[in-house]
C-alpha cells in the first residue's frame, strides 16, 4: 500500500495533447495522403546516405520497424534507389530471404522521403495552438514541445459540459474528445490524449503508457490508478525522469519496478540520488506539485551549438573554418544571456568509415564572452587532440557561466584595447539582433567549407522552407 492520503492532495482537470508523428503527419495531409496509412518519413540531409529521421508515420515505423531518431543507413533499403540492402540488413540481424526482400523493395517504393520544412510546422503548430485557446485561457495552456502541450481545464470543464450530474472525470473526456476532433477537422492531423482528474503527471503517463494504444487514443489515470497502472508500467524507462543511466543507479539499489520506487526509503533514495531521487519516489506514487500556471525552469549551466556536417570535412583548415563559425554563434548566445564562460569543450565526431573513437576535450578559462578569445581557446583544444580523418559532427559548449559584470585584467592586459573590442563586438551583436545574423559576415564565410550562411537559413537546426526531396 501506499504512504499517501490522496484526499489531501491538490487535484486538477489536465489534458495532455500529442500530435500523432507531427512534422510527418503534416507531410501527409500537404499530400493530401492518410497520415496513418502512408508510409512516409521525414529524414534531414534526405540528399546523402547518413540522413537523420526526424518523424515518421505510424506505418513507416509499423513496416520498417525504425522509430525517430534513427539513420538512412539503418534502413533496409537505398534511399535513392529504393533497393533493398543486403549490407544493412544483416547488421540490424534481418532475414534477407526472397519474401522479405520483395515486400521491404514493395514499401520501399510507395515510402515518401521528404526533407523538414520547419516553419510550415510552426505555422501548423500555431494554427493548433489556436484551437487550445478555444477551450482555455492563454494561461492555462502550456506548449511542451512544437508537437504535445498540456491544457489546464478545470476553470472551463463546467462551461463547455455543465450538467451537474456528469462526473468531472466524463467532463474531461467529452472535452478532450472535442478538442481531438477540432484538430482533426481543421488540420487534418490526429491527436493522442492523455487525462487526469489529479495533476500533470498522471496525465502524461497515461498517454505515454496507455492512450497511444487505445483505440480512441485517450486514457484518464488519476490518484485512483496509481497503484493498479503507475506501479504496472512494465518498464522503468517508460516512466517519466527514468533514463538508461538512472535504471541502473536505482537498480543498484535493488529497485527494479516503479512500485518497488514507490516504497523504497525516501531517505536513502536521498542520501543516494540527490534531491532527484525524492522527486522520484513522489512520481512513482503518483504526487507531482508542478503548475501548468508557473512552469518549472531550469537554470542554463551551459550554452552550446552541434551540427552533423552535410558530408565528411578531410581537410584541418575546413574543420577549423566551421569551429571558428560556432565559436563565435555562441560566444553571441552568451552576450545575449549576459554570462561570461569559465569552460571550454569540443566534441569531434568522425566519419563512420574512420572507425576511430570521438574527441570530447574541455580546458578551463578565465571568464570570458569575447568571441576571438573564445574562438582561440576551440581552436588551441581542437589542435591538440586532432591529428587526422574525416570528421562528420562537431560541437562546441560553454560552461561554468558567470555574470558578464565578472572580470579580472591583470597588469600585462591592455585595457584600452580590450574595450575597444568589446565596443566594436557590441556593435556587431546590435546590427545583427536589427537587420539580420548575415548582415555582417566575415570573408571566409563564402568559402565551400563555411557553414555560417547555410545555417542562418534553417529553423530549429533545419531547412526552413525545405528542399526538393525524395519521393
């Protein structure tokens, strides 16, 4: 049994929304193709072989078997000559028998491969987020990603059903079975539904455990279902806050299932995991105190930029041109926070037929925004550790952040010098926060290997208005 009087407990009427494969759904209905039926994908980089698989439709994941977040090469199939892979295959262990390979080169043919066109997703996602605003004030929504947000309706479940005979917990369903169908009507996109009488949570969890698998793709869990669904979720990963990393940090402690969380000793999971392991053990019984109202947010430690390159770099100047260009993209992110750095890393991925371990170095700095200390101090790491091959991801992170009112110069620093450059970067920041990042740019940010202008052009990391794909 639990330690909990949940008769005590706050209660409110939250829907949990999730678009069904958003950016993929969004394709789909462009299309005018069924966003459930159609085998479609959208893949990043779709023009070479290491594109990344941003969304994909119910039946792209159903017949292939790849989730989001995956690779081209981990597909069975040649994403250009939509031939069944015998290489690829056999390293993900499929059969390759003559069935098998007719009916993936069958699919592979009818799948749509398209490239992201971000801003047509925010546009969407905007026009969804009008929809929400139809059942609540501005105040009780609050967006969780570009594709799922939470709505906090207790303040209108009565508007919209107020038949005092009905249950809140059927008000909440009829409701958000509304809202479902609006999105469908008016976007064409399918939602997924999680509920709760009690808090946000609960909400959550019942759509990432059970709403996805129900036919009307909605589940209400509230202080009721604790024991009987939050302690059976099968997984401890499928719990919210559990990664691979804290399964096992918990399972050394002998916990293994979210019931056995629930009644562990707080006061160890304490002394053991910090206060993120109380939060955990509240979770598991069901108690979560977060406001839709005044959301929690994290204090930035850190400010950093990655990018996968559109094709292997071999040479150290063209390596060097796109570290200088991210050196000073963040060393920008930094002035505009007002931090100053204490920490420098670089992470070097190579090329997958290097087959040579990653470079992840940091070095430890005097607090500094200044974008040509900053773009020094990425080189200085990147040239002690680099030494050959083709490199494919590359990032750069800023940590150890203090106020940019921090500073120490001592009696070798040239002060009239270091003014003069935070005067002239001031400038450059103001220009371009008013007439756009690419208004100034340096010279070499015309060269093949610069990423600067390219990457001024995209949305969240990718094509804004998206390229001529595959189809």
């Amino acid at each position: 049994m639990g330690y909990f009087d949940y008769s005590r407990e706050s209660t409110s009427d939250i829907a949990f929304i999730d678009m069904k494969s958003f950016y993929a759904s969004v394709e789909c209905v462009a299309r005018g193709l069924h966003p459930l039926k159609t085998s479609l994908c959208v893949m990043s980089r779709a023009e070479n072989a290491s594109g990344l698989i941003l969304s994909s439709s119910p039946m792209f994941k159903k017949v292939f078997g790849k989730s989001n977040v995956s690779r081209a090469y981990d597909l069975p199939f040649d994403v250009h000559t939509r031939r069944f892979s015998y290489y690829n295959a056999k390293r993900q262990g499929l059969p390759v028998t003559p069935e098998f390979v007719k009916y993936i080169e069958a699919w592979a043919k009818a799948t749509f491969i398209v490239p992201p066109r971000m801003d047509t997703y925010i546009e969407k996602n905007i026009e969804i987020q009008h929809i929400f605003q139809n059942y609540a004030s501005i105040e009780d929504i609050l967006p969780y990603s570009i594709d799922e947000g939470f709505i906090d309706l207790t303040s209108s479940l009565n508007y919209f059903v107020p038949d005092k005979n009905i249950s809140r917990k059927e008000k909440l369903e009829t409701v958000s079975a509304n809202i479902q169908r609006d999105i469908w009507r008016k976007t064409g996109i399918y939602s997924t539904v999680g509920m709760s009488n009690a808090n946000p949570l609960l909400a959550k969890l019942a759509l990432d455990n059970e709403a996805k698998k129900r036919k009307t793709m909605r589940s209400n869990w509230s202080y009721g279902d604790v024991e009987s669904k939050v302690w059976a979720i099968p997984r401890m990963t499928d719990f919210w806050g559990i990664g691979r990393r804290m399964e096992k940090r918990l399972n050394k402690l002998g916990i293994f299932s979210i019931k056995e969380l629930a009644n562990f000793n707080p006061d160890i999971l304490k002394k053991e995991l910090g206060i993120i392991g109380v939060d955990l053990f509240f979770h598991a019984n069901g108690i979560d105190e977060s406001n839709v109202h005044q959301p929690y947010k994290a204090k930035s430690r850190s400010l950093g930029n990655s990018q996968v390159l559109p094709r292997d770099y071999c040479k150290q100047a063209d390596i060097e041109l796109v570290f200088k260009e991210m050196a000073e993209q963040v060393a920008i992110r930094l002035r505009k926070a007002h931090k100053k750095a204490s920490n420098v890393s670089i992470y070097v991925g190579f090329s997958k037929t290097e087959h040579k371990k990653h470079i992840q170095a940091q070095m430890k700095i005097e607090p500094s925004n200044s974008t040509k200390q900053l773009m020094d101090y990425v080189l200085t790491i990147f040239r002690k550790k680099y030494r050959s091959g083709a490199v494919r991801h590359i990032s750069v992170t800023y940590s150890g952040l203090v106020d940019d009112s921090y500073g120490l110069i001592s009696l070798f620093d040239d002060a009239e010098k270091i003014e003069k450059e935070e005067r002239l970067q001031s400038a450059i920041d103001g220009i371009r926060d008013r007439f756009g990042f690419t208004m100034i740019q340096k010279a070499n940010a015309l060269q093949e290997a610069s990423r600067s202008l390219e990457r001024s052009r995209l949305v969240g990391g990718h094509s804004a208005g998206g390229l001529d794909g595959l189809t």
